[in-house]
C-alpha cells in the first residue's frame, strides 16, 4: 500500500470516527427530554394534598352573629394556609338527628378535622366521632370528649361584665333586660356576670331575663327584648345569635348590645358596644397541631387575655368613667389580676355561692344554675 493510500484510509478512519461521534452526541440529545421529565414528575408526586376542614354552624353565616363569627375564623384559617387548606361550610343545621347526619356526611367526604360551633352538637358529635377514629372532632362549648374530639370555648363572661360597667351607667330606669338562649351554664354565666359588672358602678341594678329557647330566630328575640322593655328595661343584652335585639332597642328609642360580631351599623343609636370572638387564633392552632402531628384531646377556654374575647365599638355616648372601667378591666383580665367571680357571691335567694375573697376555678363557672342577687326570677329547669 503505498504511502498516499495510507494517508487516505486513516482521513477516512477519523472521518467515520467523527461521524459516529456525532452520532452518539445526537442520540444523547433525543434522550435528554426524557431525563428532564422525571424530575417535574417526582416534584408533582411529591406535592401534598390539601387538609379538608369543615364547620356546622346553628345558624346562618350572612349578616352577623355567632355562625358569622365563627366562620370569620374559618377565612382566617384560608388566609393562613392557602390553598394548603381546603374547606367546607354547612349552615343552618338543627341540633339533634340532623346534626348528626351532617357531622357523618362530613367525616365520609375525607374531612380530617371537623368543628361543630354549637353546643347541641355536642351528643351527635361525639357518637360519630367513635365512627371515625381517624378524623379529628372539636366542639365549641361542649364539656365531653374521647380520643379523636375535643372542646373549645369563649369566655364571653369577660365581655358581658364590661358591659355591664357600660349599662350600669347608662340605665335610668336601673332595669337592664337580658334574652336568654337556653339556661345552660355558659348562658347562665353571662347573665350573672352582666348583673355583677352592672352592680360594681350601680349597687340599684335589676335584670330581667326572657328565654327564648333557641340560638336564632330574629322574630322571638325581637318579641323577647319587646317584652323586656315594656317591663322597663332601658338597655339590653343578648344570649341569641341575631341582630334583632339591637334592633328593637333602636326603634324603642332604648340602647343594646352587639353580640358575637360588631353589629353597630344595625342599630348605631341603640348601639354602646359589640361583645365579640375572634375565633381565628384557635382554628390555626388546631390546624397546626393537625398537620404537625400535634393534635391531643384537651380542653381549651380562652378570653380577653389570648385576644378571643373583647368588647369593642364603645358608644361616644358612654361616660368616659366607664370607658376608663372598662380599659382597666381589660388589663385585669390580660394580666390575671382580675376575676369576674370574685366571693362574696350570692344567688337571688340569699344563699351564699362564693365566700368572700374567693375566686372561681373554671369547675364553680361550669356548674352555674343560678341567678345572682339582683336577677329576677328562677332559672328554668325543664321539669
């Protein structure tokens, strides 16, 4: 082979060599789509699924009251979480069998915590949550629990003392009227509370209390405070979840209170403040206690001091004297050097309930049946 032979065989050898190079290199080049889906793949398969949430509420969630409180917290928890969070509302659900069925429905729809906002829930909660051991149950202002359910609550007490400071001054008949959802405790510790904060700047204080046995239904309580103020009461308080009290104050030419929400815009002339709960702190924390694994069966009572209760649009019309009572009120509260049941106590028989200088554990709160020195009437017993 001579010498110009050779040279071409080897061009042609790095030639084929190149070629095949390139080759190879094209063929990594289709595959390398390949590769880069797998990352996008896993990161998708790696996203979690959002936490299904839910709430009952007793009545509606449109203008005011406790269910549109309650599902203020519900957006906060949206706001929170994002869409790390999904949620479900029912509204408007009876106590008893219906609540019940709603609570299972919610339990078999993939809910893993679900909140029931009314204390008839308590029964039918309970009983669904030993269905589900997976799911976690809350209840507002029950006292029963099991494993995956627990219960949560307000103290209300704070703000109807407040407001008592507030109607004490305000009343010139000295008759504060009261209307009564169902005479249970945590009803029973807000007329107490109102009638003694009433009393600490008015010793001539006396309420009147009409029961309307439900939490919602605007046409009783209108009829209840239209009652109350023909008995005289000049300023009112509520236990009921509509703004029909403050608005049969405003068309009596009388003052009220809001209830749950700030309700000054239905009735701004009735209107001296708002007792209300910002339940949007605990719906996170339990949230979060859900998705770290944290969850436990406990019972939580907050107030004024963990900023879920406070008593907020405060009238022009209110003497600066009880502003001033109210604001150091509050600080008591915030600082635990104030208590609302403080001894001596007496019931409007005279029987000594708290000895003086005591102060209430929230067991003395839980078992309330009786009115303080001041309210008239007897509590309804249902016998």
């Amino acid at each position: 082979m001579t010498d110009l032979s050779k040279r071409r065989l080897v061009q042609w050898a790095g030639v084929s060599a190149l070629a095949a190079s390139a080759l190879l290199v094209g063929c990594g080049k289709k595959e390398e789509p390949k590769k880069a889906e797998a990352p996008a793949a896993a990161a998708s398969a790696a996203k979690p699924e959002p936490i299904k949430a839910a709430w009952i509420y007793v009545g509606p969630v449109g203008d005011a009251g406790w269910s549109f409180a309650h599902d203020l917290g519900r957006k906060a928890v949206e706001a929170k979480f994002g869409d790390g969070v999904k949620t479900t509302i029912v509204e408007k659900v009876p106590e008893g069998a219906d609540a019940e069925r709603v609570i299972r429905d919610l339990a078999t729809q993939g809910n893993k915590i679900i909140f029931a906002t009314s204390f008839g829930y308590m029964d039918a909660m309970l009983k669904v949550a030993g269905e589900f051991p997976d799911v976690k149950f809350e209840h507002a202002t029950g006292y029963k629990t099991a494993p995956n359910m627990r219960i949560y609550d307000a103290s209300f007490y704070h703000d109807t003392y407040m407001a008592g400071v507030i109607a004490g001054k305000m009343t010139k008949t000295n008759v504060l009227g009261f209307v009564g959802s169902f005479p249970i405790p945590e009803v029973l510790r807000n007329i107490n509370a109102f009638t003694l904060g009433a009393q600490s700047v008015n010793p001539k204080i006396k309420t009147k209390v009409v029961w309307v046995n439900t939490w919602f239904d605007p046409p009783k309580e209108s009829e209840a405070a239209q009652s109350l103020i023909n008995q005289k009461a000049d300023v009112l308080l509520q236990n009921t979840d509509s703004t029909a009290v403050l608005q049969t104050a405003e068309k009596n030419g009388k003052y009220a209170f809001g209830w749950d929400s700030d309700m000054s815009t239905f009735g701004p002339k009735a209107h001296l403040a708002s007792a209300v709960a910002n339940w949007g702190p605990y719906y996170i924390k339990a949230i979060e206690e859900l998705k770290a694994g944290t969850w436990k069966t406990e019972r939580t009572v907050w107030g004024v001091k963990e900023g879920l209760n406070d008593l907020i649009k405060i009238a022009d019309v209110v003497p600066e004297d009880a502003k001033k009572r109210v604001e150091e009120i509050k600080a008591g509260l915030k600082g635990d050097t104030f208590e609302v049941f403080t001894g001596p106590i007496v019931d409007n028989t005279g029987k000594e309930r708290l000895a003086k200088d005591a102060k209430a554990d929230q067991a003395w709160k839980d078992k309330i049946d009786f009115y303080v020195k001041g309210v008239e009437g007897k509590v309804p017993t249902g016998k």
